[in-house]
C-alpha cells in the first residue's frame, strides 16, 4: 500500500508547482517516470482498514490524478467517481503516441455496507448498458442514448433518429431493445478499451442470423474485435495486425431463443460460448495493437447490421476467470429468464394438443389457450398463487365439496390414444377427483391424515371395472407434484414427478371416448395447475420435459 508524505504543507506545494507545469506541458508524465518516482504507486492494496476514507480524484483536461486522503484536496479539474455511494480507483499514468490516455486502473473500492452489482464486483468492466435504465421510456420510443453504468460514462449514442433502434416494453415478455438489421446502432461516446484482451458479452435475440454484427470496434482493421452471426452460426474475431483470428461456433442460431453470447480474448485464446456452452476456441495469433477502441452495438461501424432485440451488453478489458465469467453469466441468465441450455430441446409438445388450461383467467370461463375452444365452466372457487402465474383452488369455495370445473367441448371425441398433465398441490381432507374423463379414467386425492397424501388413477373399462395404478407413497402436500396419464392402445400409464409410477395392460379394454366429458377438482380440496391434454400419448421424454427437473414448462415452450 502506498505511503503518503506526512508534510500536508510540503505535499500541497509539490502538487500546486505540479499542477502548473502539467498545465504548461498539456500532457502527462509517462508511465515510466510516474513508476520511476512512485514504485508503489500502482499497487492495490484491497484489504484497507478503512476504504471509505480513500478517494480517487480523476483526471479530465490533461492534469496529473493522484491519490488523495480525504485530509488533502484535489487539485486540477478533476471529479470523484463515486456514482452509486463508493470510491474507485482510477490512475492515468501516461498517453500513447497518438495521444490516447494509458490507464491503469482497479476495480471499486466502497464502505462495508455498500455492495456492489454483481457486473461491478468482477475487475475490468468497461461498458455495461442494461435495458433496465432505459425504463422511463414508453413503447415505441427512439433509443437516443444508452447509458453506460459501469461508472466510466462511455454512453452508447445515436445523433441520427432514423438510425435509433427502438425500445420495445413487452415484445419479449419483457423490455429490450429492438434494432432493425438495416441501419440502427449505437456506438460509444468515448472510447472503451484494448480489445487484445477482453471479454464480451451480450444478451439477445436475433431475427436475422445470415451476416449481422452483433458488437464491434469500428471496422477489421489492426486492434479491432467483431461478434457477429454469420451463416446461421456465431463468429468471431479479434485482429492482430493482419491476422483476423476469425472461429465460427457449430451450434445453429434459433430466431426465437433469448440468449447469452460471449466472447473472451486472452493473450494466447479467442473463444465463443453460447449460454456458457463452448462453441469454439483457437489459439491467437500476431502481435496486440495495444490501441483503445470505440465501440458500436448493432454494426462494427455501418452496414450488416444487428436484426433483433438487445436487453444487455458488458465488455471487460480483460479475459475473466471461468469462475467470473460464470457469475457475470449467471446473473445475466437469471436477471433475463434465458433459456439453458442453448438451443432449447427440441418439443413436440404442440403435436396432438387439444387443450391447454393455465388457470390464470379471473374470469368464467377459464379458456382454451391451444386454440381449439375446449374452454372450461369454472365454480365459485378463488385463484389463488399457483405454480406457474395463478392455480385453481378446488373446493375454495365450499370447504372440499366444489362442484368443480367442466370442459364445454369434448377434446377426446373419437380419440384412441391421449394424454393428460397437471400439477397439484396442497391438503385434500376428502377422497375426490382431481381429474376425470367419464367412463375414461379418474385421477384421485386421498386424504392420509397429517402431511402426506395418496393419489391414485384408475383407467376403466365400458363396465366401469378399474385398475388402480395408485402412488404407493404420499407426498407432501406443501409442495407442487407432476402428474401425467396416458394411455396408447395397450398400455395405461402414470407418471409422477417426470417417473413411472404404475402402468396397466389396457389392450383388451372395450371401451371407446366417445363424449366422454373432462372434470377438473369434482371433490376434495387442493390446488390444481397448468392441465393440457393430448389425442396421443405422450412419450417418456415428453413427460421429462413437462416436469423440466421440478420448474415445469412453461406453455410457450409446447
């Protein structure tokens, strides 16, 4: 740690006569002579008894920034960098030979109760623009200016209104930004680091995967650095005098996924990664620029532009460590609801459905959300938090005796071959139904007494003779369980928490579901949610992908 002259005199007329010659000299001392005159200087010490009483002063017009105590004032037209409450160290040390600044810099520095964003807690974040600071905007507004938020104010900006990507409030289920692939971006109103080394990452969706640039530096040249989608795949690169150090990633782009891409240049690798997944990697070759860069989001400087929404973007000077790089990437995935792993499974859940009821509708009846108009007659019965959005509380209105719900169309008219899915929650004090097609099948609640609970299905035959396929253990009703049933033309099954439970040979089963009407909550208490039904039987890798590990799936994805 750096040690201060005690002379608060002799110091003030050391930094005055400094003050003036700089002003004489418009420039700054070189980083040699700087480390030369004050060799500890450039050490960061993180472990300070008491950071709070430290300031950085920053330079702005040319003068010299140093390290202060808060018993000295600063000195020059300089500013703390202090925007949410905390002190960051920041040093410039010299300019290069085109006169752009050398910084060498740490990462914050705040009192013990000021915590910082997650982007802020991983050294060397240059640019973050998030699409939350842009929440005072209204749909369909021109994006003019983006801000930055890592504390350097290097703006993302656009003077031209026909080139301002949109803001977009709920495109997405959520806001972001949309550009449009001809000739909206961005760029930076300073610029924002070396990309020799660096790590980027953004959180889109694209439209368009045929040639657009996701993030550049202003062209190909020596120093540059471009993330793009080229030919339905991600490509990078990072130029090293002539050498392009281009890779493509081998996973193919989806239009309609949300997701995490990245880039990470360190002194010896480039590689790609989609939601963390690693799609490429090469060794780099050529000599660094050692030049900063501008950056442009949506074109690496004009045309093959970005097509698609934007909701994030961080760029470190630095290639980050795999447990950094997998806090940043965490954050980014939870803050967004991305979707991992990248590319989403492929689901076949669409196929065969004829009825989807999420149970979110305060009104009656509870619709239909496949499109076939099998909406459901509800009761009196409230809604309540469920597990995805809202559920339905069977009996919630008369104590366990509900009449229930009941489908106004027949969605297994002439149907050999189907399948249910629902989640179920919470104490049934009586035996009742929880899900029945007629004739068909009866799925049960059985009340054991304190905190565990039975369910059992019976698949019949047309003289209501039944087999139970009954779950020989209880669970717990404070939580949500998965159930599924289907039933192909031998075999009747039933699935708990994405595993077989119990199945029956139904082949030699008469019946036929003719107008079998569908009752959902016909007794017993309990919550029900997210029901759909299928004229097919659903596959035990569907019933995985329903179940998603416990988190469900949500309507969308089947």
């Amino acid at each position: 740690m750096m040690t201060l002259p005690t002379n608060k005199g002799r110091l003030w007329l050391t930094l005055q006569a400094q003050k003036h010659r700089r002003a004489r000299q418009h420039r700054l001392l070189p980083a040699p002579v700087l480390r030369a005159a004050y060799p500890d200087l450039l050490r960061w010490d993180w472990d300070l008894q008491n950071p709070f009483k430290w300031n950085v002063w920053t330079s702005l017009n040319g003068g010299a920034s140093w390290f202060l105590t808060e018993d000295y004032w600063m000195y020059g037209d300089a500013r703390q960098f202090a925007p949410d409450g905390g002190s960051e160290f920041y040093f410039i040390v010299g300019v290069d030979a085109a006169g752009v600044e050398i910084t060498e810099r740490s990462n914050w520095i705040r009192p013990d109760d000021a915590v910082p964003p997650v982007p802020q807690s991983v050294i060397g974040l240059q640019l973050w623009a998030r699409v939350e600071s842009l929440a005072g905007m209204s749909d369909g507004d021109r994006v003019a200016t983006w801000p930055d938020e890592s504390g350097h104010e290097t703006h993302l900006a656009q003077s031209n209104f026909d080139y301002r990507p949109v803001y977009r409030s709920n495109d997405l289920g959520q806001p972001a930004v949309m550009f449009d692939g001809t000739d909206d971006l961005l760029t930076s109103v300073a610029s924002v680091f070396k990309p020799d080394q660096h790590t980027i990452f953004v959180v889109a969706l694209p439209l368009a995967t045929g040639e657009n640039d996701i993030l550049g530096t202003g062209g190909s040249g020596d120093g540059d650095a471009l993330l793009m989608l080229y030919g339905n795949f991600l490509r990078g690169h990072a130029w090293r005098g002539s050498d392009a150090n281009m890779l493509d990633g081998v996973t193919p782009i989806d239009t309609e996924t949300l997701a995490v891409f990245e880039q990470v240049v360190s002194e010896t690798d480039i590689t790609l990664r989609l939601d963390g997944n690693n799609e490429a990697s090469m060794g780099m070759s050529g000599t660094p620029a050692n030049t900063r860069k501008w950056v442009t989001l949506g074109s690496r400087s004009t045309g093959t532009n970005f097509s698609g929404y934007i909701l994030a973007v961080l760029v470190y000077d630095r290639a980050l460590t795999e447990t950094e790089a997998n806090t940043i990437r965490q954050y980014l995935i939870d803050t967004y609801a991305v979707t991992v792993p990248y590319p989403p499974p492929a689901l076949t859940l669409h196929d065969g459905l004829v009825a989807y009821w999420a149970m979110d509708s305060v009104y009656n009846p509870e619709p239909d959300l496949s499109g076939y108009g099998n909406d459901l007659y509800a009761d009196a019965s409230p809604k309540v938090a469920g597990f995805m959005g809202s559920a339905y509380d069977a009996g919630g209105d008369t104590g366990g005796w509900a009449p229930g719900m009941t489908c106004f169309g027949y969605p297994l008219n002439g149907a050999g071959d189907y399948s249910f899915s629902l989640w179920v929650s919470g104490n049934m004090p009586t035996a009742g139904a929880l899900i029945s097609a007629g004739n068909l099948f009866v799925v049960n609640g059985w009340n054991q007494g304190g905190s565990m609970q039975d369910i059992t299905v019976h698949p019949y035959d047309d003289s209501t003779n039944s087999i139970n396929l009954g779950l020989a253990w209880g669970y717990s009703p404070e939580s949500w369980s998965h159930l599924v049933i289907t039933k192909s033309a031998s075999l009747f099954c039933f699935y708990f928490n994405g595993s077989l439970v119990g199945w029956a040979d139904v082949s030699a089963f008469p019946y036929s579901s003719l107008m079998d009407q569908i009752a959902i909550g016909t007794g017993g208490s309990g919550l029900i949610d997210e029901v759909g039904c299928w004229q097919r039987e659903l596959s035990a890798d569907e019933v995985a992908q329903l179940y998603n590990y416990g988190s469900g799936l949500p309507f969308e994805y089947f």
